[in-house]
C-alpha cells in the first residue's frame, strides 16, 4: 500500500503541475473561457480528464497515513480524515462541475454551480485537514525525510488557491499573468511530489541491504 501510494502521489503532483498551466494558456486568466487550444484541446476537454486523477491523490494520502498513523495521536489521525474528506468532496465537485452536464451550457444550474461551491468548501477542509495532521506528524516525527512537509503543504494550501481564483476575473489573460497563475500552485505541488518521493523511500527502508560477503 505504502509503495503503491507514492506512485499514486507522484502521477498526482505531476497532473497538478500540468493542469493549472493548461489551464492558463487555455481558458486564460479571465472570468470568461477564451477559447484557446493546447494540443488541440480546450480547457473543458480538459476538464472532462482531470477528474480521473483524483483516486491517485486519495490513494497516496491514504498510504501517508497508512505510514504515519502508528506515530500520531488522535489529532493527527483526525486531521488525515479530514483532510482525505476534502479531498473527496473536491472529487466530487470535479464530477459534478465537468462529467454531467456541459459547464458552459450550466453553469448557473444547481448541479454545476453547486460543484463550484462545494469545490470552494472541500479546499477550506483540505487545508483544515493537512494543518491538523501537518501538525502532529511535526510533533511525532513520523515521516522520515519529509518531518515538515504536510504543515507546510497546509500552510500553502488556502493562501495558493484564494490567489488564483483571484487571478482568474481580475487579469486581461495576458502571458505574464498566466505564467503567474500556473506558477502560484507550484510548490504546492512539488510539497505532493516530495510527498510520493518519502513514501517510496520508507517502504526502501525497511528493507535494509544485506551485509556484502567477503571470500
């Protein structure tokens, strides 16, 4: 579980880096879509893709806790819940804004505009959940190589998104602000890789290399 979950993160962070660029450089910086291409594809054909990678993210922070749970107290346990509930809900959201109905068409529909706002909320749980967790894993020390990285990822998480939304109605979609807007999540998104990468080196570590033998 605990291998199988840093590959889950990495494919997850290296979706993140990519999406909030493609998105940039295709629906653009602005409140309304500007129509633009990225491999031939527009940001809602995108967005029908980016939903598919979330069981990656609530697998690989499943296997954080799965590593981590043994050194935590009931605070930190609470906090991984939480925060795999607002990464769901943000699942969830995903689904309900891109799978069902067309977002351009209904957007203002209580299925899609609810996917809006129920993205909004499972960001503030997520947040809520990695702080709480960053936290006592701090406390405990239970993530060899990475002691810091879920409260850092918690400290990052609200601050990054609120920036963003922002961005998005408040730019004319030029280069430079889509460069910054794809550029806001990135570390964020290597704090995940990283994440993917410590999971992986602790499955390496318990099994230790056998002494050499000398004729």
């Amino acid at each position: 579980m605990i291998t199988w979950g840093g590959f889950a993160l990495i494919l997850w962070a290296l979706h993140l880096l990519a999406r909030d660029f493609i998105f940039a450089f295709t629906h653009g910086t602005t409140e309304q879509a500007m129509g633009r291409t990225f491999l031939g594809l527009v940001d809602k054909q995108y967005g029908l893709v980016w939903p598919a990678f979330f069981p990656l993210g609530l697998v690989g922070l499943t296997g954080v806790y799965v590593q981590a749970s043994a050194r935590l107290g009931r605070i930190g346990k609470a906090g991984f819940l939480v925060a795999l509930l607002g990464l769901a809900m943000w699942f969830l959201a995903q689904v309900m804004q891109y799978w069902i109905l067309d977002i351009d068409k209904y957007f203002y529909s209580p299925l899609v505009y609810g996917g809006w706002l129920l993205q909004i909320v499972a960001l503030f749980v997520l947040t809520a959940g990695l702080l709480l967790a960053g936290v006592d894993v701090q406390r405990a020390n239970a993530l060899r190589r990475g002691r810091s990285l879920i409260l850092v990822m918690g400290i990052l998480s609200l601050p990054t998104f609120l920036l963003m939304a922002y961005l998005v109605g408040h730019s004319d979609g030029g280069l430079n602000t889509q460069l910054i807007y794809g550029g806001l999540s990135v570390p964020w998104d290597l704090c995940w890789l990283w994440l993917g990468y410590v999971l992986i080196a602790a499955r390496r570590d318990a099994f230790p290399a056998l002494p050499s033998t000398t004729r």
